[in-house]
C-alpha cells in the first residue's frame, strides 16, 4: 500500500512531531535529576526515594515506600504555575514494586479560602508486572486564588511500595491549521480518490478511534477516555496505515440545554487529535458516530428521525466544523452520519442530501462520506455533488464475527474459516427436534458432573444446535451451570472442545471479563421455551461455579431453557455431545442437558463459508452499483472478534480475504476498533493499549499487508535547529523520533568539536565550545523499516559582550533597574527603557513572530559584564500559546513559566523621539524546573561606580541605558535609574 503525501504535507508531520506535546508545568517530571526538592510526600506519610531499578523512560524513577496512609505518595505543588480558566492535561506512570493487584489513583488537591477539594483524575488497576499510565483532565476554574495546589499519587493500601514515572500537567497543544495547497486534499477523480499536485491515487486504509461512549453517560466519560492516546497514532503509522475514522458524538460539541451552543472544551479536544494525527503523518476520518438522538445501527428506536429539530442540529454542527476545519488538508473527509437507521431509506436519502448541500456551503475541499442505511428497504445511492466517497460497513457474517465477545454475549460458533463443511451463519434460523442427551434422577440431588451421549447429525437441513436444560412433566427445581460441547469422532474420542460455557449473571462491567475459557453466558440472555404445553425457568444468584447459574422450576409437558447466541455450527455426519453440571431439588418427572437442533430459514440456502460467498456478497451488498457508477467506495467498518485469531477460527485468512477483495475493488477500508475488548487491535481492558493486549497475529498480518516499501514509518527526527551561548550545557532531543527504533547514533558532522555523552541513546548532551560558532549533529536510527538519519544545527554565540560597547544602540532618556535577590529562590528583576531618544520602528527590533530574532539582556558593572539573560523563544509556544506576538507597533513576549534564564515579559513599543520603550521582567522559576533566573548580579551593580543595561537584539538594534543614579546598593538588591 502507497501513501503518499505531498513533500509540503510530509515536512509539516515531521515538524509537527516535535511540537505535538505542550510543555510540562512540572519541575523534574521523570526523576532524572537527584534533587528531588520539588517532590514531596503527600502529608508527609511517606519517603520518597530516587531509583534507576525501576524506569518507565529515561534512567529513572521514584520509589514510593514507608508509607503509613493509603493517600501517600509523591506530590508537587502547582499554585503558582496554573492559569484560570484552562483545562490541564495530567498523567503519571505506575507500577507497583512487589506482587500484587490493586488500585492506583491519580489526584489533585485544591484549597481555596479554606475550603478543600480532593479530585480523582483516574483510578486503575495496577500490577507488579507493568507500567500503567493514569490520566485525566483537571479543570482549573477556582472561584478565588487558592492557597495550594498539588497534583499526587496515592491509592493502595499503606504496606505496598510502588514507583511513579513520567508525570506530566500540560495543556493541549496549539493546533495551527496547516498551510495549503488545493492539491493537498483527498479528493475524488472518477471512481477512486487521489490527492497531491499529481493526483497520486490513494486508498484510505486504517482504523477507527472510538470516542463514543454511552448515550446515558456524560461526555467527560470521552474526554477522559483511555481508548487511545498521542503514541497510538504513532502506531497507526507504524502499520502501514495512512487514516484514522475518529467516531464523534454530538455531546463533544453541544449540551442538551444549550443547542447550537458549541463548546470550546470539543474543538480543543477535535483538535489535539488533528496535532496528534499530523504529527504522525495520519489523516483523519471526521466521522458522527453518534448525532443528536443517539447512536444508530440496527434496531434505532431513538426520535431523530420523527424529529425535525434533531436533524436541524446535525446540519447546523457540521456547518460549524465544516467552517472551522474547511482549510485543514489533514482531515481527509466528513462522515456525515454513521449507520443511519430511518423508518425508510428515502428520509436518509433526502437528509443525507441536505447535508453534503450544507457542508459545501461553507467548504469546498473535502471529500464528504455517505452511507448505506439501516432501513428495511435499504440500498446503494448516489447524492448530487462531485466529491463524495461512498461507504457501507462490513462484518460478514456477524455471528462469525463476532463470536466470544462481550458483552455481545456470542459465544463460539465453532467454524475455522473458510470452511465448506458447515454454510455461512445465517441472518434467519428456525428451531428443530430437541434431542436430549444427559439426564438428572428424580428427587433431591447435589452438584454433580452428567455426561451426555453423542448425537450423530444426519439431517442435511440442521446446520446448528444451541444448548438448552429441558424437563418433561416436571415439578420441583432443575439446576444447570458450567458446561462443554464436544466434537466425536466414530470411536467416541474428542476431536475438539467447540465451546466451554459457565453461566453467570451479568456484571455490572463486562468489558472487564477477559476469560474466554470457559465463556461466560449471562443469565439475562436465557429464555424459555416450551415444547408443548407450559413451563418456567428462572435466573438464580448461586451456582457450581461462580454467582450464578439457570433452572427450570415446572413443566406440565416439555419445556426449556437456552441461549440463542450459544448456537454452534455443526457437521453432517459428525458426533456432539453435551455434558455439564446439575442439581435438582425435590424434581418430579425428568429432565437434563440437551441441544435444541437448528434449521435454516426456508429462504435461507446451505452456503460454504468461503472467499467467493465473501466477494459475491460484497458485490451484492453494493459495490456492483458502485463500480457501474463509477463512483468511490470505502468500508467505514470491518473486523472480527479477537479470539477469532487463536483457535484455529480462522481469523488472519478471513482478513487476508477480506483486504485482497477491498484492494481489488479499489475500496478504503478501517479497521474497527483500534482497542477494545470486542473487536480491538489491542484488547486491554484497564488503561491506554500497550503491548500486553496486542492481538499481535492481527499487528502482524496488518503491518505486512500496509508496510510495504516507501511507507515513511521511521523518521529520525534530531530535534529543532536553536541557538545557546557559549559554555552552555546543551541536551539535544531526538525522542520524536517517528517509528520503532532499535539502536541510536549522535555523531558531530561539523563546528568546534564537542564531547558528546550517551550517544547511543535518544538524547545527548554536550558543552558548547567556548568560541562562537555552528555545531552540527547526525542522528541515525535503526530498526524493523530500515535506517534514518537526521540533522540539528547549534548555532553558539555571546549574546552580549564581555565589555559594554554601545555605539549602534537607541539610547533612552529615562531608564530604571532593579534586581532583588533577598530570598532564594524568589529572585526577581525589572529592567525598563521609558523614553527612547530617537524615533523608533518595529523593525528597529527585529522579528521573532514571523522570523528568528533573539533578544539578550546584558547588565554591565563599570562596563564589564555583570549579568546575561537569554530569550531564544522565536516561534516557540509559552504554556500553551505563542511566546511572541504582535502588540501594537512593537512586539511582546509573554511566559509565565519563565522557560528562559527566568525572563518572563519582555515588551517593545515603537514610537517617535521620547516615545518608544521597552520592559524585560523575570523572575526564579527553578522551582518549577524551568531555566533559573542567574544570581550573583545584585552584588556586582551595588559595587559599581556606573552600571548600564542593554536589550540587544541578534539581527536588528540594541536599546542602551547608562544609570545616572543608584536609589539602592545591598548585597542582595540593587535599584537605579536616570
């Protein structure tokens, strides 16, 4: 598979893959450094250790032991660094240091106006064995400014150790939409879709993010979900694939309270996914997977469709993304509707119609996705409009599909595909003969295990059998639980275990069930049936294993008790034999274990289950009126259930089959789902994918059928071209690097040689040389897709001289400088140019909004240099927002964190002659591990008989000031003017 991407759109993904994460508020997040100051145990019940036995990156992390509360564990406070009004990002690595399974919390502590808050931002299952990452979204919104802030980890009981990593508090990255070019769309020509200036044809294969949840449910339930997270596009890329269908819910853009109301909360969540995703290289699929009304699919019974109003709000929000995203080449198109289930296909006909009419009122670039609907006289269409890629969904045959999942509660229906023994499972089916098989003595009876005797099948119309208790004239009570169905060969001896049944009553999660053997049929999914005459069957709290377990409790002729999604395909002239655990109380009559044979539907024909049925019904289902048309074609969904990969069910050759078919009829096809118990590529049940819940035959078989030669999925990325001074201890980043990675090389390619350390990690660190001049780095990466390198350039300077000289430089008439260092760690210093001497212009000072300027501040004592701060923060964003911007004529800068040397503002103002001026304020922010505001400064102006400043700018002018006066000299605080 090609995908291809214009030279313009690759650069961006490579840029973007350095930028997609904000900066971390947190001082020293993944314990490298030994000083630990910032960190504290939470009220002081516990010790906090730094360790490099344990490391979830990097070469460390911190130990957690000696706790006496539950709540203990490492915390770092945050009071001063948070702005109001933003939504956070937090997380933390876990793990726990000895054997045992628990649960770790993520928290944050708030006290304002001494009242306080513990909020709970995740909590997850933890073992011994693995790194677990916790997550949630912290609403900053205090009604006053609070007295403490801390972001902690707490959870298991006080006797258990466990080790954090990697804990960040970040805000959403900026997205910027990405420049472009009308060939940089997807877009249609004919019957496929291209995209480039030499319209490069393009297949859009890949998966589905799932962002939906529940209709009952609150939309925080999404935005602090664990399905996927930024590396998962990453890894997306890394198979080969070149989309993600990202599944939308109206609850992310308005409130039920509030229609056309839209919340700024979804747009920034839309839009992390669209950094994260170009960033990687991935387009997405806006798909709205669950409009106002609810989630669709077969057997909607929600009001969108008797509903008007309903329907207006679907249009109205994709007007409003349509017009917000109309100019982004990285979404690929809009899904306007998933499965979409009308009373009648003419009402999705017209809608449909109406939507794409909506959407190309505000956007004329992307591709727009129609489906296929759920109605019951369904069938393929066209909609007026040149660009739409046309889509139905693909699970044939969903009982094979779907087998052994939860909670669709399908057990196994015991077919390896392909299979020409046994027919296609069948949409209609109609009960057959009872066969009974094991049976229970009259009377009172304990749990006892019954062996049933085999049953030869020779009716060529029976294709299947479901599971049932029966009991003929009975009264009483017959119990039945845990129970297997074998498959006989003609001497009796087991050929294969087609399934393994344990009846309980449904959890109140059954997406945390991950034992498929035996597998679990929820009591809530029997039902009764009578033979002839009348009976009755109940779900019971008790059983032989587990919590729960079936029975009949009366049959006045015959009756029984089965579970339809039990049903298992069976073989003609083939032996099954049912035997299982029962019970009986005070039973008259009789009654066991038996099987409930199963027909097709007269309409319904005996069908192998093969690849041509698959294309025959693929045609069918409509990609011959597609191809006839000439139109695109795309699969939104397919997939199968993961144990269909284990078995020998055949999962891997039915994906095979099923990619050869899309590829031959030049249709896009998504995966669904990229993590879910269900039907995921990885199938954890706890926390984001990881490697432990990889279906690794499915990863496999997708990354060989994707990652074919040419897929750019290992870029070395070396980090982004800066400038440092002279002496400046320097670490160069290349942890961006896109792909799988087995080994890592620095070498220095050109500049004053420097020491390079730990060249064969993912970053190095070296002493800028103390002459002025570029140093230039070679990253080469290895692994699975080859070799990559890249290049970084170091440009080293001297901001400001080691003498004053001041001859090219705006003079002021009025100047002020104070510096106080009376408490460690709270240095603060505020230089101002009041009143510039001569007229003065924005270009005066460069450029660092647009361009790369670099401003310095440089103090001098008795013309020698005193202090030097450092602002290369060009194009650079400060806590979630550009450093610099335009401010009037002039330019500012603003960071509240002090990234750089502990500058915080600094501010250019233009103007005529007495006009112009120019602030720099900073600050220590150490605590926060930013760069440090540099002390030792106020001792050598005090000392001085004449003490100037400049703001020296790398490619344009200098501002200069020489004091007249000192209005203070201390050892630790100077103050001056003129």
């Amino acid at each position: 598979m090609q995908r291809p991407l214009t030279a313009a759109l690759l650069a961006l993904s490579i840029a973007a893959a350095a930028q997609a994460h904000a900066a971390n508020l947190l001082a020293n997040p993944g314990f490298e450094d030994a000083d630990m100051s910032p960190w504290a145990p939470f009220a002081g019940a516990a010790t906090l250790t730094r360790t490099t036995a344990e490391a979830h990156d990097g070469s460390a992390s911190v130990l957690v032991s000696a706790r006496t509360q539950s709540y203990a564990g490492p915390s770092q406070d945050l009071t001063t660094s948070l702005v109001a009004g933003t939504r956070y990002l937090v997380s933390a690595w876990v793990k726990l240091a000895a054997q045992a399974d628990t649960r770790l919390e993520l928290y944050v502590k708030q006290t304002t106006g001494g009242s306080t808050r513990y909020i709970q931002l995740d909590s997850l299952p933890v073992d011994h064995q693995r790194w677990v990452k916790l997550f949630g979204l912290y609403d900053y919104a205090p009604s006053s400014a609070p007295s403490e802030v801390l972001v902690y980890v707490m959870g298991p009981a006080a006797s258990l150790d466990f080790y954090v990593d990697d804990v960040e508090v970040t805000t959403s990255p900026v997205y910027v939409p990405t420049p472009w070019t009308p060939g940089d769309f997807v877009r249609r020509s004919g019957d496929s879709l291209v995209v480039g200036a030499g319209a490069t044809p393009i297949r859009l294969l890949g998966t589905n993010f799932n962002a939906y949840d529940d209709e009952g449910e609150n939309v925080d339930v999404v935005f602090n979900s664990h399905d996927y997270d930024q590396i998962d596009y990453q890894r997306v890329a890394d198979l080969g694939m070149n989309v993600v269908r990202l599944n939308l819910w109206w609850k992310l853009f308005e409130n039920e309270s509030a229609p056309y109301t839209y919340k700024p909360e979804g747009w920034e969540w839309l839009e992390r996914n669209i950094v994260w995703a170009r960033a990687a290289g991935v387009r997405l699929i806006l798909d709205m997977h669950a409009p106002q009304g609810g989630f669709q699919g077969p057997g909607y019974s929600g009001s969108f469709w008797s509903s008007p109003a309903l329907q207006a709000r679907l249009s109205a929000t994709w007007m409003a993304v349509a017009a917000r995203y109309k100019d982004e080449p990285w979404i690929a198109a809009y899904d306007v509707m998933n499965e979409p289930s009308p009373p009648g296909d003419a009402a999705w006909r017209d809608l449909a119609q109406e939507l794409v009419d909506t959407i190309r009122a505000v956007d004329a670039n992307h591709v727009v996705i129609v489906e296929q609907s759920f109605a019951s006289d369904y069938g393929p269409f066209l909609v007026d409009d040149p660009n739409v890629l046309y889509e139905f969904h693909w699970y044939e045959r969903w009982r094979y599909a779907a087998q052994l999942s939860y909670p669709l509660d399908y057990g196994d229906y015991g077919v390896a595909y392909p299979d020409a023994d046994v027919t296609v499972p069948p949409w209609d089916d109609e009960p057959d003969a009872l066969v009974t098989s094991a049976s229970v003595p009259a009377g009172t009876s304990g749990w006892a295990w019954y062996t049933g005797t085999p049953l030869t099948i020779s009716d060529p119309a029976v294709f299947a059998a479901v599971p049932v208790l029966w009991a003929t004239s009975m009264s009483g009570k017959l119990w039945l639980d845990d129970f297997v169905v074998e498959e006989l060969d003609g001497a009796d001896t087991i050929v294969r275990t087609v399934s393994s049944v344990d009846i309980e009553r449904r959890p109140a999660e059954v997406y945390s069930i991950s034992e498929y053997a035996p597998f679990h049929s929820f009591t809530e999914n029997w039902a009764g049936s009578a033979i002839s005459g009348s009976g009755s069957w109940g779900s019971e709290s008790t059983g032989h294993r587990g919590s729960g377990a079936i029975s009949l409790r009366s049959a006045s002729a015959t009756y029984t008790a089965g579970a339809h999604k039990l049903l298992f395909a069976v073989k003609h002239g083939h032996r099954y034999r049912i035997s299982g655990w029962m019970k009986a109380d005070a039973m008259t009559g009789s009654g066991g274990l038996g099987m409930r044979l199963q027909r097709l539907a007269p309409w319904e024909t005996f069908t192998p289950f093969t690849r041509t049925w698959l294309e025959t019904t693929l045609l069918a289902e409509g990609m011959s009126f597609y191809q006839a048309n000439a139109v695109p074609v795309n699969i939104g969904e397919f997939g199968l259930s993961p144990r269909n990969f284990s078995g020998d069910r055949g999962g891997a050759q039915w994906t095979t089959d099923m990619l050869d078919l899309f590829e031959q009829y030049g249709a896009g096809a998504q995966w669904f789902d990229w993590h879910s118990s269900n039907f995921g590529i990885y199938t954890n049940t706890f926390g984001f994918p990881e490697p432990a819940g990889a279906n690794q035959p499915l990863i496999d078989l997708l990354a060989a059928k994707f990652g074919g030669p040419g897929i750019p999925n290992l870029i070395a990325l070396a980090g982004r071209d800066r400038t440092v001074r002279v002496g400046q201890m320097v670490e160069v980043d290349g942890s961006a690097t896109v792909g799988n990675v087995a080994t890592w090389m620095w070498e220095q390619t050109a500049g004053n040689a420097v020491v390079l350390t730990a060249g064969a990690t993912a970053t190095v660190s070296f002493t800028a040389p103390a002459a002025p001049g570029a140093v230039e780095l070679r990253l080469t990466v290895t692994g699975p897709a080859g070799t990559s390198t890249d290049t970084i350039v170091i440009d080293v300077i001297e901001p400001c001289p080691a003498v004053l000289e001041d001859s090219a430089c705006i003079g002021a008439y009025g100047a002020s400088l104070t510096v106080d260092e009376r408490r460690p760690g709270s240095e603060k210093l505020k230089a101002q140019w009041k009143a510039f001497d001569q007229p003065t212009t924005r270009a005066d000072f460069g450029d660092p909004v647009e361009g790369h300027s670099r401003y310095s501040l440089c103090l001098y004592a008795d013309a020698m240099l005193a202090g030097e701060f450092f602002v290369d923060r060009a194009g650079l964003t400060c806590n979630g927002s550009a450093c610099w911007r335009l401010a009037g004529l002039g330019w500012r800068y603003k960071d509240a964190r002090a990234s750089a040397a502990g500058i915080g503002q600094v501010t250019v103002k233009p103007g005529a002659t007495g006009a112009g001026s120019a602030k720099v304020l900073g600050r220590n922010a150490a605590a926060k591990g930013m760069a440090s505001l540099p002390v030792g400064v106020a001792v050598q102006l005090s000392a001085a008989t004449e003490v100037a400043m400049q703001l020296r700018v790398d490619d344009a002018r200098c501002a200069s000031a020489t004091l007249t006066y000192a209005k203070t000299t201390e050892p630790s605080r100077y103050s001056g003017g003129r």
